[in-house]
C-alpha cells in the first residue's frame, strides 16, 4: 500500500536532511511498501538536484553492490548506479569526521576517469574500456541513512547508495598493461588484516561494471561522461570506521590509501 504523503521530492527532502543531521531514519519501505526502482531513481536525481541547487558539482557516478562480498552483507543482490559530487571528496590524511557522520564504513574500490562519454544500452566490457583515461585505487566512504543500515534494493537507490565519501589512490596509471581482474587489495584494520580481493570481483572485471554503469544509466535515458569519475563498487565488504581506529588499503600496483577516524 502507497502512503499518498510521499512523493519523490518529500522522501529526496527528508533524506538529505538525516545526512545533514547524521540523525538515522527508517527504511523508505517501512511507509512506502510498493516504492519501486523507478521513483527510487526519481528521488536520487531529486537528491541530486538539491544538492547542485546548493553548490555541489556532478564529478561521477558510483556502482554498487557489484561484488558477492557486498551483496551478501547487505542482503541485496543486484548492482545500482548513484551520484558523486564534489562535495563527496575527501583529502587522502585527513581523519573522516565522525561526529558528523551517522555508521560510516570503508570499502576498497577500483575507479576509473573516462576520456569519453559512454553511452548504452549494448556497452561492453571492452568498450568501455576503450572510453576509459586513467585506473586509479579509491576508497569509498559510505553512511547509509538507514537505521543499522537495513534497506532494501529500492531504498538504497533512494539514499544515494549511501554516499558519503570517497578519496583516491596515490598512483593515477593508464589502463593498459594492467591487469586489473587480478588488481588485488588487502583491507587491514588496526593493523590486523580483515579482508582480501581482486578486480575480478566485481562482475569479473571493473570494465564489466563500467559497462553495466553505462547501461543501467541508459535505461534512464542518461549516459556516463568524459572527464566523470567512477568508482565500480566495493570488492570487498565494508570495514567499520571508528575513532582511533585506522583502515589501511593496500592494492597491488595501484598505491595505498589509509584512513582513520576522529571523533
Ligand atoms: C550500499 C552501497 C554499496 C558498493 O560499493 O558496493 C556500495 C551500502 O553498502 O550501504 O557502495
Ligand atoms: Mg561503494
């Protein structure tokens, strides 16, 4: 059953202001139970709207839930698309400021800057390749606005796909030469290692889910854009991010980045 008070702009409204307030709400779903992945994909660019009204620039898009690792721990199994800003950009060293933020976790990811646009349906993975300029490591941070991060498929394409934050690795190489379904990254926390993962984790291959990127992105009419970056979703599960606690992610050739939390 519909809640007639909802409509994309309310829910887009409401979502933004508990990540402005770090203040967690409940699943969409709870009160809109047939929402579906349409209106969650309305409410995202309302979002997004909202967020360019006050400033914010488009830089890229996201994936997520592209790897079993994710898709077990979230209970989701089908990969999504959701917008980065700039505001979204964190400086590699700087502590993420916890007290701002609701639950938020780290995930190692393979990202890519294109040098052209990339317009589905039809992309494959070596045609989006071909449209790539520059492979480089990023972690995304992530701060789902649901309370203990429940959600289902439609709330989390509402939520922007818990956006929050994302930094980029230190090393920015072409693709060519690399391998990057066998692109490894060991994820550490305090010291200690937690998880482990290559490239081929996500759909096979981050060019595969590029390409599915561009062709999820077509279905709404919308293409991927020169110059855009995009992060191909989290090999690994997410790490919790606590104060005083440190996650380093260490990628084969692709550099280091480690981040801690302050309180
Ligand atoms: C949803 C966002 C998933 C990824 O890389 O798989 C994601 C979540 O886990 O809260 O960003
Ligand atoms: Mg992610």
């Amino acid at each position: 059953m519909s809640t007639p008070a909802l409509s994309a702009e309310v829910v887009a409204v409401r979502l933004l202001a508990a990540e402005a307030s770090a203040r967690e709400i409940d699943p969409i779903t709870d009160s809109w139970s047939d929402l579906s992945v349409e209106t969650a994909y309305a409410i995202q660019d309302s979002s997004l709207e909202r967020r360019r009204a006050r400033g914010e620039r488009l830089v890229g898009l996201k994936l997520g839930l592209t790897s079993r690792a994710k898709q077990r721990q979230m209970g989701v199994a089908e990969p999504l698309v959701a917008w980065l800003t700039d505001a979204m950009a964190m400086p590699a060293g700087d502590p993420v400021p916890l007290a701002r933020l609701i639950h938020p976790r780290a995930e190692p990811e393979i990202a890519f800057v294109l040098g052209r646009d990339l317009k589905g349906p039809g992309v494959t993975a070596a045609a989006a390749m071909d449209a790539v300029r520059s492979v480089t490591a990023a972690v995304e941070v992530i701060d789902s606005r649901f309370r203990d991060y429940r959600f289902t498929l439609p709330d989390v394409i509402a939520d922007n796909a818990s956006s929050c934050g994302f930094l980029t690795g230190p090393v920015t190489r072409p693709a060519a030469g690399l391998d990057l379904s066998l692109e490894a990254c060991l994820v550490s926390l305090d010291g200690q290692a937690f998880h482990s993962a290559t490239g081929a984790a996500v759909l096979g291959h981050p060019g595969e889910a590029l390409a599915h990127g561009a062709n999820l992105l077509a279905r709404r009419g919308l293409k991927l854009e020169a110059g855009w970056l995009v992060l191909t979703g989290a090999l690994t599960d997410a790490v919790p991010l606590r104060a005083g606690s440190a996650a380093t992610f260490e990628f084969t050739s692709l550099g280091t980045i480690a981040v801690s939390g302050a309180a």
